[in-house]
C-alpha cells in the first residue's frame, strides 16, 4: 500500500477513476487529504493526471509544480 498525501487545493483538477472509491477515499488530515493506494491504483491515478514522481514528491508533468507527496506503507 501506498499512502498519498495531496494538497486539498489540488483535488479539484486531478481525476480519480482510478481509485477505488474515487474522491471519497480520501480523508482531510492536517497534511492535506489522504488515501491509502495499492500499487495498480497509484499508477493508474499518476498516469490519468499526467504527473511525475521526483523523491517522494508528486509534480505535474509539464509545469513542474508539487501537488503533494506519497510514502510507501
């Protein structure tokens, strides 16, 4: 499992189809939200979003900017 951490201002542009129980999965921490992915899910939700791993960092592809973090469970 991997645990994903996003910016709550960043949800509203990222698509969720990808993830078992799409946007509700998520949960407000003081972090950001939160969700617990398998590994099937959170390729699915990079790919679909067009974003990049740099670290433990998740970017935009194209403009580079941080959307948040993931940590492996």
């Amino acid at each position: 499992m991997i645990q994903l951490v996003l910016k709550r201002d960043a949800m509203n542009s990222m698509y969720f189809d990808d993830i078992n129980g799409g946007r509700s999965s998520f949960t407000n921490d003081l972090q950001g939200m939160t969700a617990s992915l398998s590994a099937e899910e959170f390729d699915g939700f990079m790919k679909s979003n067009n974003l990049i791993v740099y670290h433990n960092t998740i970017k935009g592809y194209e403009t580079g900017e941080v959307y948040g973090e993931f940590i492996p469970e």
